[in-house]
C-alpha cells in the first residue's frame, strides 16, 4: 500500500513538471523583416525546450491592419530543436500599404504554449502627393499584383485603376483600398497606377511590367588563339531594361561588354571540346544557356593588316598585307580578294600557309580600282575574317581593243560606222582611225582614209571589203574588217510588217539559220530622221534578244533588221517596221482629210486619203467605220488590211447619217474622223427615171413611126370624105375617078397604090347588122368597072363605100375578062345614109388592112 501511493506521488510531479516544461517551451528572439512585398521570419527555442523529446509546431498568424489574412504552421523535429528557425510569406499587397503583423506561438503534443511572440511591421508614411504603392516597382508579366492607395483623411476614394484596367479593388480600411489585377506587359516606360477621389484629386504610381531574361542561340569561338568570345541572341525583349539591366556571366565571370551581347575570357586554347555557359539575370528571374566546342577549329581571325599595293602593270597587280596575331603565320589559310571598279567588281580567292601577299591578274590597262582582302582557315574553315581596309590602284594603259564595225545602206551609198571605244576599251585616249578598203568586184587596188576621233562614220558609193582599226599612243588596235553587201531584190521587195514594243523595248527571235556561221546582227535605225543606225552582235547559239534603243521617244518609228553573219557580206533575214513605244493622240485629232463618199442604191462606200508614215505615231492594224442615224446606236464595219482605204455601208435607210473613220491600233483606235450625210431614196428615183425614160422612147419610136406612116395612118383612121360629082360620073366613064383614089402617095409611100375591094363571099351576108331590105337595095348597085376602062385593065373591082349600092359577091368561077351584064343606073345618091352604114359596118367589122394584093392604082387614059 505504502508502494502505491508513493508510485502515485511521483507520477503526479512528473506530471506537474511536464506542464511546466510546455508551458515554458516557445520561441524566443523573433525578428521579422521584409524584402519588397515578402515577410521574412526568424526566431529560435527557448532553453526550456531542449528537454522535450516532442516535436514542437510552431503557428504562425498574419495580421494587416490588425484583421487575419494569413495562418500557418511550421515543425520542428526533436533532432532540430535548439536551432535558429525561419520562414516567409509573400504579401498580396505592398508592405508600405500597411502595417503586417506576425503572431509566433508553439504547441507542443496539442498543448499551447503560455510564451509567444508578436513582431508588426509598420506601414510607411504617404509622401505628399505620392499615397499609391509600390512606387517604381519591377514587376512580371502574366502575374497577380495588387496595389494600395492611401487616401488622406480629408478626402474620400473614388477608384483606382493601372492604365484604365480597374482589376477587383478591395476595400482595407476607411482611407486604404487595394487593387488586384492580372499584368499585361507594356513599353519600357511603364505602366501608371492612379488613384481617384471624389473631389477630383488624383494619385499615382509608375510600375515596370516586364519578363525575366529569355537569352538563347550561345556560340563561342576564338580569335587569337588565346581566349575564348562567345555571342548570343536576346531571344524576348525583357521590357524592364529602364529599370533594371540583365547582367551577364561566363563560367562564373562576369562579362564587361554584355550590352553587346558579346563576353570574352581568356583561356588556354587545347585540343577537344569544352562547355561553356552564359547566365543571365535581371530583377525577375534568370537563365542560363550552353555551347560546347573545340575552339580549335573555331578561329575566327582578325582582319589582315595593312594592304598595299605595288608592281602595277597594264594588266596585273601584286598586294600585301600583315598579321597582328603571331599564330596566324603557321595556319593555313584562304583569302578573298574583292576587286571593284565602276562597272562592278570581281573575286579572286588564293590560298596559302600563312598567306601575306597575292598577284591579281586580268586586269583592264589604263583602268582605276580598289581592293580589299579577308581571309580564313583553310582546314576546318569556321568564318570569314572582318574585311581590310580598301586600297585604290590606276593600272597602266594599252593599245585598243577592236572596233565594233557595222553599215548603214543610204540610197546608192554605203556608211560604214563603228562604235566609240569605251574607257575599258581604249586603254588611253584614242587619237585618229584608219579606214582602208578594197572593191568587190574591180581591182585589188587598196584605199585608205584617216579619220579623225571625234568622227565614227566613213561614207563609200561602191560596195568594198572595209577594214578600220583605232589608234593611241599606246598603240593600234587589231583590224575590224566588214563586206559591204550589193543591194538585192529581195532586199529592196521585203515584206514589212509593223511591230509594236512593249516598255520601250522590243522582243525579237527567229529561226536559226545554217549560214550564220559567225553568230546574227540585229540594227535599228529612225526611218524618218537621220539618225545613226544601233546595232547588236549575237552568237549563233543565240536567236532572241530584247532590243532598246537609248532614247526611243514615244511615235517614233524605227527599221529593226536581222542579219546572218558569214563569210564574207552579212545576208539579210528579217526586217519589219514599227514603235518601240506607241504615242496615240487625242481622240480629237482629225487623222483622215478629207472624207468622202459614194453612194449605191442603199449602200454607202466612205473613202479617204491614205495615211502617210509621217503621220502615223502608233502601228495601223486596220481601219473601222463608225455610223448611225440620227444619233443612234453607232453601227461598226471594220477592216484589218491597214492598207484599204475605203469602207462600205450597206443596207442604209434615206435619212441625215454620221459617218466617223478612226484607225485601229495596238493600244486602241484614234484619229477619229467625221462626215455628215443626208441619203435620199435611191430606188424610188430611179425607178422614176426609168419609167420616164422608157417613155420617152417609147413616145419617141410612135412619133418617129407614125411621121413615116402617118399618110396610111390618115387614110385609114381618118379619110377625107370626097364631095359628090355626079357630072363627071355620067358624061365621063372613062375618066372618073373614085374619090377614094389618092394620086400622090399609097399607104406605102408608092407613086401608085391600090385600091381595096370589098369582097363577100356567095350568099355570106355583110354583117350581122345588114337586113334583107339592105342587100335588095345593095344587089341593085351597078359595078363601078363598066364605066372604068382603067379598072376593068387591072381586073379590080371598084366598089363604092355607100351603102345604097349592091356589093359585089366575088364570083371566082367566071373569068377575069368577061363582061359583067350593065346594071340599071342608080335612082339617086344619098351620101348620108352612105355614111351611117359604113360607120356601122367599120364599128363592127375588123380593121381594114391596107393589102397591096387588092389594092392598085386605076390608070387614067390617054
């Protein structure tokens, strides 16, 4: 029992001696400092925790401005306790905003602890003017930050905003508010936080919003053989280097020249490859980057040291140079010689170990350049040196070069003209020509002319073999010889055709040609002007070229020819006429004067003068006819022979037209010319006129008809009706005559004429008219032959036109010569009833016919 109660006793004090100890146990020595918006915490244990063999948790409590934001717990092992402790926490809003306060407090086995700590952290005072923070803050694109305003205490807060973004704005206390916003990178100015009250007072701040350093692409080489330069690439504009640089290192060394993006550190140059790294820091972050390599075939060689030049001649030069790095001379090396001149320039490479000099040949005589050289490793070449320093040199002059000689035909005459040598072609200033020539077909007789250098031409009237060659005081150049050709009828009857250029030029090509041995010639000439013919001489591997003359005004014409060169006269292929650019005149211009026209029944054929070649700017492919009818819809007819001049316009109606003729070009027609005509129906007149004129013939041919027969037309239309003379009858048988007779002129125009007998056939009545009583009376009438011996002569049968008489019925039986019995004589004459029956019987009757066969001429006695 005794053994009970004191273990009893003493489990009690220990117990009461470990609450002691937990209750003693806690941090002590806290401090707490800030680095930008971070809290830094430090403390150490007490001594009384050392007899602890629990691990001890550590709550950690912030307050702003006196309200709880933040809690945490930190352990310590039993191994740990005795050791200076920390920890940090990040503050969403900036320190100097406000007052952060860290509460410190153990817990041991879920007991708290009596001892704790409690460190503030003041805010900073407002300068005037300036109560937003932070203030001049770096910052990182694409992260939360949040900013403060102090509003005084005798405004009130409006809002705040960072370059009008007004974010989620939290309010602190009565005069502090914070803004949160997620960052967007800006220029390197910065970005503006401003702060607004309600009176209208603003507030504000510059913060820098940016990006850690993004430095990438590392390359190291080396130069002298001695230490080692790396360069790099920037990568990303960090957008902070106004506030804050990024510094550079190389292997841990800093780098002087890092705003070149450049670093250079001596080492000692060995065989194999070595890494090197380059690490770039600024305010919000860092990077490092790598580049392995044997820096032995990474030489990258200065540039070669003063150039000179010495031992110019005509045509070769020698240059020299030296070596700054002693290393350089047992290297093998390749050098580049760039020679340049006004036309250009040239390369020229030479190899060599430990290269310092070169001889630089093909060079023009009498002729100025410049060199520069730069060189490189020839075995494991790494990069070109940097370029020397340029050297200028004039070579020494030389006889000419030979003459481009070509021909111009001019009529009966032949001008031989050449080019004028080129500055690199004359080799020194060219003081004459010589011209010398033999004819083709007369005698070897050799001519020769000197010609003076301002001169480019020599004129002959006979077709020779030319030779020219230049002169200087150098020298004279080799012979230029040319065939003048005899003019041929091809030559003179070619075909042109008119070409068009395009931008000044002109596109040729044609089909090769088996006598070209020596290549083609293509000249062009103004045909109008007397201007100097441009040629060009081509291989014969070549048949197209683009020609341009120097100064081709617009609607100037031009012959373009081609030859095939050969032995002996150059033989013409080709040749055409046209613009190398066309000029259209207005559509003002009157191109056609004057106009005219022809009309044929409704069609119209406008014609008109043919355009000289003086007058036609642009290439006339043909010719259109434009024309309506009172200001109608013009009606087009076109032509595409550029040599017609007329056009015709059919199937027109009478009416007021306007004819307009323009010529059709290339680049559209121009030269419209205009003509007003007033058409009248042609078919109608003419019909008329021919109606009138058949007419008038025919009236005529009646007239001249009836003037021939007009006695027989008045006989038998319109006899005269003779008067009675009964006392002739009766005492005179033998000379009555019948009053019928005309002794002039018959019914054709005979001296004698017949006279008609009326003849009835036997029992065949006269007419339909005639009655019984009428051939009682005419049966009674005696025949008028008794009485006329002339009558009875000819054996015609004379019968009165009186009705009051018989008729005589021809009797074919009886004899021609018998005597007919005497009728009785007449009772009476009644030349009216006479005159009415035989109107009857003429009305009635056919038309009697005048017929020689019964008509004769009764014979007066002697």
């Amino acid at each position: 029992m005794i053994r009970f109660w004191f273990l009893l006793l003493v489990l009690i004090r220990l117990s009461q001696q470990n609450q002691t100890g937990v209750s003693q146990c806690g941090p002590q020595n806290l401090t707490v400092s800030r680095s930008d918006q971070t809290v830094l915490v430090a403390w150490e244990d007490a001594a009384s925790c050392s007899a602890l063999n629990d691990p001890i948790l550590y709550n950690v409590t912030i307050l702003v401005e006196n309200q709880e934001v933040h809690s945490d717990g930190v352990w310590v092992a039993p191994g740990l306790v005795g050791s200076a402790h920390s920890w940090n926490w990040t503050s969403p809003l900036p320190m100097d905003c406000a007052a952060h306060t860290v509460r410190l407090r153990a817990q041991i086995d879920n007991q708290p602890s009596r001892l704790g700590q409690e460190w503030t952290l003041p805010d900073k005072e407002a300068i005037y003017n300036r109560p937003v923070f932070p203030q001049d803050a770096v910052l990182q694109a694409g992260s939360l930050a949040s900013f403060c305003c102090k509003v005084p205490d005798d405004q009130q807060f409006d809002k705040i905003h960072l370059d009008g973004n007004t974010g989620n704005t939290t309010k602190i206390s009565e005069h502090r508010y914070a803004l949160t916003v997620r960052l967007k990178p800006v220029m390197e100015s910065g970005a503006v936080v401003l702060c607004e009250t309600k009176s209208g007072r603003e507030y504000g701040s510059i913060v820098y919003i940016g990006y850690p350093p993004g430095d990438k692409d590392l390359q190291c080489e080396t130069r002298d053989l001695e230490s080692v330069e790396c360069r790099w690439n920037e990568g990303r504009n960090t957008m902070v280097k106004v506030k804050n640089l990024t510094s550079y290192q190389l292997d841990g060394s800093p780098c002087n020249s890092s705003s070149e993006l450049r670093c250079s550190k001596r080492v000692k140059i060995g065989g194999g490859e070595r890494n090197w790294t380059l690490t770039a820091q600024n305010v919000l972050g860092q990077v490092e980057i790598q580049d392995s390599a044997d820096l032995s075939r990474r030489v990258h060689m200065f540039a070669p040291h003063g150039l000179s030049v010495g031992d110019v001649k005509a045509r070769s030069v020698r240059l020299s140079w030296s070596w700054t790095v002693q290393q350089y001379h047992s290297l093998n090396l390749s050098c580049q010689i760039i020679v340049s001149d006004a036309d250009g320039s040239f390369l020229q490479i030479k190899h060599g170990v430990g290269l310092k000099a070169a001889v630089l040949t093909d060079l023009r005589p009498n002729w100025k350049y410049e060199v520069k050289v730069r060189c490189g490793t020839a075995q494991h070449f790494w990069t070109w040196s940097d370029w020397s320093s340029r050297v200028s040199f004039h070579t020494e002059g030389d006889a000419p070069d030979a003459l481009d000689v070509w021909m111009q035909k001019k009529g009966n005459q032949t001008v031989i003209v050449w080019k004028k040598l080129l500055a690199n072609q004359s080799h020194g200033d060219v003081t004459g020509y010589e011209v010398t020539w033999t004819r083709t077909g007369g005698s070897d007789r050799l001519s020769k002319e000197e010609v003076s250098a301002s001169v480019h031409e020599y004129t002959l009237d006979e077709d020779a073999v030319v030779t020219v060659t230049a002169k200087n005081q150098h020298g004279r150049s080799p012979p230029s010889t040319i065939t003048v050709p005899a003019t041929s009828s091809d030559e003179t009857s070619m075909n042109l055709s008119c070409f068009t250029g395009s931008d000044g030029g002109l596109n040729l090509s044609w089909s090769h040609h088996p006598e070209a041995s020596c290549g083609y010639i293509v000249d062009w000439f103004p045909v109008l002007e007397d201007d100097p013919v441009d040629w060009l001489k081509l291989p014969p591997s070549q048949n197209s070229v683009r020609i341009k003359p120097k100064s081709a005004a617009a609607g100037r014409r031009y012959s373009v020819s081609i030859y095939a060169c050969r032995d002996g006269a150059p033989m013409l292929l080709e040749r055409k006429d046209g613009f190398f650019t066309e000029k259209l005149p207005g559509k003002q211009t009157k191109l056609f004067q004057p106009l005219s026209y022809t009309q044929r029944g409704s069609d119209v054929e406008i014609h008109w003068v043919p355009v000289p070649l003086t007058q036609q700017p642009a290439c006339i492919h043909g010719y259109v006819l434009y024309y309506s009818k009172n200001n109608d819809k013009p009606i087009s007819v076109t032509t595409e022979n550029p040599a017609d001049s007329s056009l015709t316009a059919r199937n027109l109606q009478s009416g007021s037209y306007t004819f307009t003729v323009a010529a059709r070009t290339a680049g559209g027609a121009y030269g419209n010319t205009t003509l007003q005509v007033l058409l009248n129906d042609q078919d109608g007149l003419s019909n008329i006129f021919i109606s009138l004129g058949a007419v008038f013939i025919l009236l005529f041919l009646i007239t001249v008809l009836c003037y021939r027969h007009w006695a027989c037309i008045k006989e038998t239309f319109y006899p005269e009706v003779p008067k009675p003379n009964m006392a002739d009858w009766f005492t005179s048988p033998e000379k009555s005559v019948n009053p019928y007779y005309q002794s002039e002129l018959g019914c054709h125009g005979e001296e004698n004429m017949a006279v008609p007998e009326l003849l009835l056939k036997p029992a065949e009545p006269l007419n339909n008219n005639t009655d019984q009583e009428d051939m009682a009376v005419m049966s009674q009438a005696p025949p008028l032959y008794q009485n006329n011996p002339a009558l009875r002569r000819h054996g015609v049968s004379t019968v009165f036109p009186n009705l009051t008489y018989n008729l005589p019925v021809a009797d074919q039986e009886r004899p021609a010569d018998q005597e007919r019995p005497a009728d009785p004589e007449p009772s009476g004459y009644h030349p009216q009833i006479q005159a009415e029956v035989f109107g009857q019987n003429r009305a009635a009757q056919k038309p009697i016919i005048c017929v020689s066969e019964y008509i004769m001429v009764p014979q007066q006695s002697q």
